[in-house]
C-alpha cells in the first residue's frame, strides 16, 4: 500500500508541486514562530515580553496560516477535480468512498510530511536571523539568542501536516461520495454549483462574525475597536470566500464589461465560459480575494493604530498646554513644577512615537509572509486551472479560433476574476471599516485616516499582475501543443 501512494505521488509531482511549496513554507514559517517563542521564554524576559511575543507570533501565524490553509485547500480542490474521472472509474469497479478518500489522504500526507519536514529544516536556520532583526528593530528587548528549538521543530511539522490532512479531508468527501454515474458525467460537465456542505459552513462563518462583532461592540477601548472589526473581517471573507461559487455569475457582469466593449469574439467567449464554469472562476477568484482582503485589513488596521496614537500624542499636547505664567515672585515656586510636568509629557510622545514605530515594524512582519503566500497560491491556482483545459483550447483552435484569440479570451477571463475577487474584497472592506471608523470616532479618528490609499492601491495593483501572469505564462505554453494531440491528452 505505500509502495503504491509512493508511486501515485511521483506519477502526481506536478500537480502536487504548487501544494507541497506553500506546505514547505508553512512549515517553514510556523516552525521560526515556535523557535522565536521558544527563545524567548528561555532568556528569561519576563512575562510582559513572552506575552508580547506569543501575541505577535500568534498573530502572524494566524492570519498566515489561514492563508496557507486556504491555499492548500483551493489548490486540493481543484488537484481532486482534476481526479473526478479517475475517482468515478474506481467507484465503478467496486471502490467503497472511504477507500478512495484514504487514498488521496494518504497522498497529501506523503506529501505534507516530505515538505513539513524540509520546511521545519528551513525555519530552524532561518529563526536565528529572523530573531536578530526583531531585537534589532526593538521589537523585543537584548537578551533571546539564536539556537535550534526542538519544540519549534516539532510544532512546524505536525501543525503543517495537520493542516494539510484537515485541507484534503474537506476537499475529497463529496468526490468520494458520489455515486459512480454521477461522478464519470461530472467529469465532462459541471453541476451542482455550491455543495450543501460548503453552504453550511459558510451559514456558521457568518454566524461567527456576528457573534465576533457582538463580543466587541460593548467594549469602548480603540484597542478593542480595532481587534473587533479584524476578527469580523477575517470571517467575512472566509464567508465570501466560501459563496464564492455563488458570487461568480453577479460579478461575471461587471467584470466582462470591458472585455465585450473592447473584444467582441474572446470578449464574449470569456464571458460565456466564465457563466458556464463558475467553480473554475471561483477557485481562481478565491486567492485574489484572500490576498487582497487580508491585505487591505492589515494595512487598514495599521493605520488605524497609527491614527490612535496620534489622536492621544495630540490630546496630550492639548493638555499640557500651560496657561501664561505670571511673572516670578519671591513666594512663587512653580516653574520647577512646570517644568517637570512638560518633561513627562515629552517622555508620554516619546513613548508614543515609539508605540507607532513598533506598530510600522510588526505590520511589515505581518504583511511579509502574507504577501509571498498569496502569491504562490495566486500563480498556483491559476497555473492549474489553465492547464486543466487543454482539451477545451484543442477543441476551440480545431473549430477556427486562433492562438491570439485564445490568448485574448484568456486575459479577459483574468479581467473578469480580478474585478469580481476586488470587488468582493471591497464589499467586505467597507464593512470593516465602517465599523471601525464608528467605533473610533469617540477617539478622535476620522474616516480618511484609516484608508492608505496608495498602499492599498499598490495591493490591488500586484494582485492584478499576479493575476495576468498567472493565466498568460500557462496558457502559451498550452497553446504550442499541437491542437490534435492535446485533444487525445487525458489527464
């Protein structure tokens, strides 16, 4: 039996190569999380600072590792789609669901293990830098050094594994339990749009967000504030994430805008497959959404705290501004007083001004991992979903249409996925910071503050990039196969 997931595995590399780099660099990163924890709480710091790095870590492995977990998931998904035809004839010769299903677990485990390893290797050399960069910046007093963290190793490896376990588990039960009919016809056409189990779950995710928003809702600290609208957008976009299937059809019509005005055959091509394919565009919208969504939410937030500190540094220049001091008399000792007081109120700025400084530093940390995991899903996902319709494109060009033509169909296509996940992704930002620009008004934080406009414009503008060049790169490469041999090609 593992000599056979073994030989499944090799014969699979390729479609298996997008998830098992986002699983080396899970492990990679939860692995440099657990050592910097780990470190720290060895030097003896104090439990302000190990609560401080268990918070940051946490936070960072967080937001990153729903990100990996829903790459991994999407990139499964679509690994297992591509299997439907395979699952389907094992099904007819007599294989029961559970035997197919532990089957392809056992894969991604292979999988997951060979690159949890190697990236929990990865992270262990790269904790010590990564260390030395945080107590340079401040970020964590002198004292933590560099060494290899046999706890941090272990956490990497098994979280990762887990992870990919739980990803496959979701993505493989409905295939495996189709019935062996139904499974050959869903391999040549699409049906049942959003499965029960996916609309249950996204139901619960906005059930959550609610219950988040009502947890903070009566809690008056701007830090509270802040942390409130985070956890409601983080479930907001999971939840859009998963009615992505059914987002796809509302937001093919914008999206395909630009490509009917401007290219009337591969403009309403792409329209017309992108209506007929909706978990297609849906796998594909779905890492935009999340980069572009997490994105935003990071860097609104972090303006957000920036606004607060400035708001509260401005308060207390307000109120230390002395009345005119009268002349000095002989019986008059309240200069030195005075005098005092502004010194403290110079070192609460200060204090203040190093808050925000931190608050920049651990923004960036946040947004580094994020950003590469976001583009190895993006270009994954969409190199996959590309040359998953070989047979389409051979079909298309033995009809009459031309490379040039595909190649414009598929670039608008690209177009239709970047505006709708954009748009999702706003519609879920709006949210969050109407929210957060209401509960922050009674601290004197206006609207325009929380919105970096040229940071969030520099996100969008990357994931669109992302986007194009993860549709146009795969679908040259499948366009120089000779149409009649891409036709006989079965995956």
């Amino acid at each position: 039996m593992f000599s056979f997931v073994l030989d499944s595995c090799r014969s699979r590399l390729g479609q298996y190569a997008g998830s098992l780099l986002v699983v080396v660099m899970m492990s990679a990163l939860f692995t440099a999380l657990a050592t910097i924890v780990d470190r720290v709480h060895r030097a003896g710091l104090g439990h302000g600072p190990e609560r401080s790095a268990e918070s940051l870590m946490g936070l960072v492995g967080g937001t990153s590792g729903l990100a990996a977990l829903l790459l991994v998931g999407n990139t499964l998904a679509l690994v297992v789609r591509r299997r439907r035809r395979e699952i389907g004839v094992l099904r007819t010769i007599g294989a029961t669901p559970i035997q197919v299903g532990a089957g392809i677990v056992a894969e991604m485990s292979v999988i997951a293990l060979a690159g949890g390893v190697a990236g929990a290797v990865a992270g262990s050399l790269c904790a010590g830098p990564a260390l030395d960069w945080l107590v340079a910046n401040k970020v964590f007093p002198p004292g933590p050094e560099a060494g290899f963290s046999p706890q941090g190793f272990v956490i990497g490896v098994l979280s990762t594994v887990g992870v990919a376990v739980l990803a496959t588990l979701v993505s493989v039960r409905r295939p495996a339990r189709t019935s062996p009919l139904s499974g050959l016809r869903e391999a040549e056409v699409e049906r049942g749009v959003m499965p029960v189990g996916r609309m249950a779950t996204a139901v619960l995710t906005l059930v959550l967000a609610g219950a988040v928003w009502q947890r903070y809702e009566h809690e008056s600290g701007a830090d509270q504030a802040v942390n409130g609208a985070v956890g409601l957008c983080l479930f907001l976009l999971l939840s859009a994430w998963l009615l992505a299937p059914l987002l796809v059809r509302p937001l093919v019509v914008p999206g395909a805008l630009p490509g009917l005005l401007l290219s009337r055959y591969s403009g309403r091509l792409a329209a017309v497959t992108s209506i007929r394919s909706a978990r297609r565009v849906a796998a594909m919208s779905g890492p935009v959404l999340i980069a572009v969504g997490l994105s935003a939410a990071l860097l609104c937030s972090g303006a957000a705290s920036d606004a607060i500190i400035r708001s509260q540094a401005s308060m207390n220049a307000s109120a230390t501004a002395a009345p005119p001091v009268p002349p000095p008399s002989a019986s008059s000792t309240g200069t030195p007083t005075e005098a005092g007081r502004a010194e403290d109120d110079g070192a609460d700025i200060s204090v203040l001004r190093e808050q925000q400084r931190r608050n920049e530093v651990g923004t960036r940390v946040l947004m580094t991992p994020l950003i590469v995991f976001s583009a190895i899903g993006i270009l994954n996902t969409l190199l996959l979903t590309t040359r998953q319709r070989r047979g389409e494109f051979a079909v298309l060009r033995l009809t009459g249409a031309t490379s040039a033509q595909l190649l414009r169909m598929l670039l608008w296509e690209s177009v239709v996925v970047v505006v709708g996940a954009v748009l999702t992704a706003s519609a879920v930002l709006g949210v969050f910071l109407s929210v957060l620009s209401r509960r922050l008004a009674p601290h004197g934080v206006d609207f325009d503050s929380l919105v970096p406009g040229e940071a969030l414009a520099q996100v969008v503008s990357s994931c669109a990039a992302l986007g194009l060049l993860g549709v146009l790169v795969p679908g040259v490469l499948v366009l120089r196969v000779r149409p009649v041999q891409a036709a006989r090609t079965r995956d």
